[in-house]
C-alpha cells in the first residue's frame, strides 16, 4: 500500500532536521514557547538588507500538488506564519478528510484559520473567512513576519488579495446565508425572472439553472438597493480595479502556482486516498456520522451543499455509512468499494476544477491589477530541493529586498477577442439559454440541436404563415440558432 501523504508527512519532519539541525529545532522550541516565536536568521538578515515590508506570500496548487509541504518550508526558512484559505479546514473535526495540518507540523511554525467552527454551523461565509483572515495578516505584518497564505479554495484566497466594494454582512449572525438558502428554495426561471426585473443585465449573464449566483445577486440588490451589476461597475472603475475584482490590497504579493503532469498528478492523488484510508480515514468518518449526522438523516434533512458536510468524501460514503451493520456483508463491501472508487474519481475533478481557476482566474484574469505568479514544476519529487524549495525561497528573498527575481512568472497572453464566456444565447429551437460564446458554438454543431431545429422546420413547413416553400427562406443565423421567423426571398 503506497505510503502517501501522511506517511511522507511524517517523512518529511526527519528531513527537515536531518538537513537543518539545530536551526530548526530552536525554531520548533521558539514557536512552542511564544505566541509568535522569533524569526529566522535568514529572514533577519534579508530584512536588515530593506526597510521594505514583507511581501504576503500565496501559495496556489491543486489538491495533493505539496503546497502544505512549501509553505512550511518557507515559513521556516524565511520567518513566516501560515494562514490556511481552505473552506472546510476552518471547521472543528474531519482532520484526515480535510488534510489538515498535523499537531507535528502545527508545533514547528505557527498555523491560522484551523479548526475553530463548529461542525454544525452551516452559514460561515467567505466575509467571514476574510475579516478574520485579513486582521491575522495584518498582526503577522506588524510582528515583521512573512503571512504565508496556502490552501486550496481560490475564492478564498482571492478575497483576501482584491478588494471588493459588496460586503453584505449583517448585523445578525448567519441571516445573510438564510436569506441566500430561502431564495435558492425557488425555481430557476423565478429567480430569473426576479433578477431580470431589479438587474437585467446580471440576468443576461447569468443561466437560470445557476441558482446560487441567480440568488447571489438578488441578496445584492436587497441588501443594498443597487444592482450587482452596478456594483461590479463601480468596482472595476475604481483606481486599480479591474472586471473580476477591485484594486490589489496588499502591494506586491509573491504568488506560487504548484503544477504538475496530470498523469503524475491523479496517480499521486490514488495513493493519497489509500494513504487516507490507512490513517484512519473510515474511523473519522463513522464518528462524524454517529455525532453530527445521524438524527439529521433519520429526519431527512441531511445537507452536503452547506457547512463541513459539503466536504469531498463525506457524500461518497454516505450508503455505506447509513447501511453499516444493517446490511449483509457482502453488500456493505460492495457500497465501501463504491464509495472509495467515488472519492478517487471526485478528488481528480476536483484537482482539475482548481487548475482551471488557477488558469483562469490568476493566470488570464484581466486588468491592470494582476500579480505575477511563478510556477513551480512538482512532477518529480525526487527533484523537489532544486526544483521546488530552492526556486520559491529565492523568489521571496528577492522580494525582501525589493529586487526583481532572477525567475520568470509565468506568461499568458489573453487574446483581446476571446469569446465573452458569460454571453447569454438563447435559443429558441431547443428552449435552452446558453452562457458564453464558446459553449454557443458547440451547442450549434451539437445532435441535440440539430433535432429541435429539424422538428422546428418541420412544423414551419406545415404552416402556410411560415412555409418554406411559399417563397421565404431563412437567414444564415436562424438556420442555425432555429429561430422561427423567415425572411422574405
């Protein structure tokens, strides 16, 4: 059975004082005795070099990619502090589902943002993630300590690098989220039908399939009598914004992007979920559904969209978990192989959906207030000091001292007539809306469409209004949209 992440967990700790010695150990010692520790003699020496202020350093990377094992290799080397941005490890339990950081690694470097919700509370937001992460940032900064921020929720992450000019947060915990739960309980098209009335522009850009930002937007407007549009408007007006997001909060960030091969990466994503397994994972599991969610399921109100339970695993094992001991063996085998095989595959999609924001959101993110972010190859463990470690600790180190790095960031050139990904095409033939300019084109070519529009012919032909053969013919875009209004010849 392949050792994975908490066997290398455990792996990298002997590393790290084989090859640090008596540095690292004082540090553990420092940061266990004080609430802060000390810094490190590298980072004294780099700050002696600059009265500059530390640069906040991000650490980006898909699940499994080694952005924990960076980060606390930088924040030894460098005197920094860790602030996790991941949505579900603020939540108290599920520490192997969430992958946590261990108690050995939390002893060696100060960690943030761990475990201090209660499981049962389901309406922590991002504001609430963001205020009480941006006011650590600034403690860290004034301690003259390097804020290492790493997790793999980029939203989160991206809350704390823009500043945004909608703060709905209410005087009353948690009614912001009812709210938003209460408008999702509607339809689709009456959610849509509400927001086209107080905000058609964000109606026009948004499906009405997609409920939670349907719903988002009509909370705008009833929190703050402006439409969300209008707000994003002002937002990317302001000096520095940009159309995704305000002006940067922190001048300079240092941003890493840890990728790997994808092959390489779901093999190693394989290994972790049986590495899980062998530290206890189903253990963790049947505890957590004993404690939290047993009587939620006896009254049918279980919920995986909201709070810890939307973490990945919890839902994958739930038949198991609800049939345990009720069923004959054989069967109960049967629903944990399913539920392993289901955690693989939902843990590489997720892997692949946090790569796609990375791209789109950082890398292609439009306007003038975009950090560089360097990349970092971890294909290849074997080569991670000089490839990894070494790379990112010159990176910071030329930000300390107010140099530009040696290293390139990575550079994507955003073609200026790139399809609008958020342009509303309705379409008549198959009484669908699609959103986005590249998804219209696929939908024109696909069988589907080509069906309704043959059906919509069809019915035209039997029609002396719209017959095709009582000289009227059809433009080129309603052929191909089957919109049911012929041109004269």
């Amino acid at each position: 059975m392949p050792r994975g992440r908490q066997g290398s967990r455990s792996d990298f700790h002997m590393q790290i004082h084989a090859k640090q010695g008596r540095r690292v150990r004082g540090e553990a010692r420092s940061s266990a005795s004080s609430p802060r520790g000390s810094s490190s003699s590298c980072f004294r020496l780099s700050m002696a070099a600059s009265s500059l202020r530390p640069p906040l350093v991000v650490v980006l990377g898909a699940t499994g990619t080694g952005k924990s094992r960076l980060a606390l290799q930088l924040a030894l080397r460098l005197g920094g502090e860790l602030l996790s941005a991941d949505s579900m490890q603020v939540y108290k339990g599920l520490d192997i589902i969430t992958n946590k950081a261990s108690p050995q690694e939390q002893q060696l470097c100060r960690h943030h943002m761990l475990s201090f919700v209660d499981p049962l509370v389901s309406n922590y937001t991002i504001v609430d993630f963001r205020n009480k992460a941006a006011t650590i940032i600034e403690d860290i900064f004034a301690a003259r300590k390097i804020p290492i921020v790493v997790g793999g929720t980029n939203y989160y992450i991206e809350s704390l690098l823009w500043k945004v000019l909608i703060d709905t947060e209410e005087k009353s915990p948690g009614s912001a989220v009812d709210r938003k739960t209460e408008l999702e309980k509607l339809s689709g098209q009456e959610l849509h039908q509400r927001l086209s009335h107080v905000d058609p522009e964000m109606a026009s850009k948004l499906h009405p399939h997609d409920k939670r930002k349907v719903a988002r937007s009509l909370q705008i407007f009833e929190e703050t009598g402006i439409p969300h549009s209008e707000l994003l408007r002002q937002q990317h007006e302001e000096e520095g914004g940009g159309p995704l997001g305000g002006p940067l909060k922190y001048p300079n960030p240092c941003i890493f992007w840890l990728h790997a091969e994808q092959a390489v990466l779901e093999e190693r994503l394989e290994q972790r979920v049986e590495a899980m397994l062998q530290a206890g994972l189903l253990e963790e599991l049947r505890s957590f559904h004993w404690r939290h969610n047993q009587q939620k399921v006896a009254e049918n109100r279980q919920d995986y969209q909201h709070g810890i339970f939307q973490s990945i695993g919890f839902k994958e094992f739930h038949q198991f978990l609800l049939t345990e001991g009720q069923c004959p063996e054989e069967e109960s085998q049967q629903l944990l192989e399913k539920g392993i095989e289901a955690l693989k595959i939902v843990t590489k999609r997720y892997a692949r959906r946090q790569n796609k924001w990375v791209r789109n959101r950082f890398l292609r993110r439009p306007g003038p207030n975009v950090p560089p972010v360097y990349g970092l190859d971890v294909s290849d463990l074997s080569k991670w000091e000089e490839k990894v470690l070494e790379p990112a600790v010159g990176i910071v180190e030329s930000f300390l001292q107010g140099r530009t790095p040696a290293a390139e960031p990575i550079k994507v050139p955003r073609d200026p007539l790139e399809e609008d990904k958020r342009s509303c095409h309705p379409c008549e033939a198959c009484q669908r809306v699609i959103i986005g300019d590249r998804e219209w084109k696929a939908h024109l070519k696909s069988k589907s469409h080509h069906f309704h529009l043959k059906k919509l012919r069809q019915q035209s032909s039997a029609s002396p209004k719209t017959s095709l053969d009582n000289g009227t013919k059809w433009t080129e875009e309603e052929e191909e949209a089957g919109i049911g209004t012929p041109e004269l010849a």
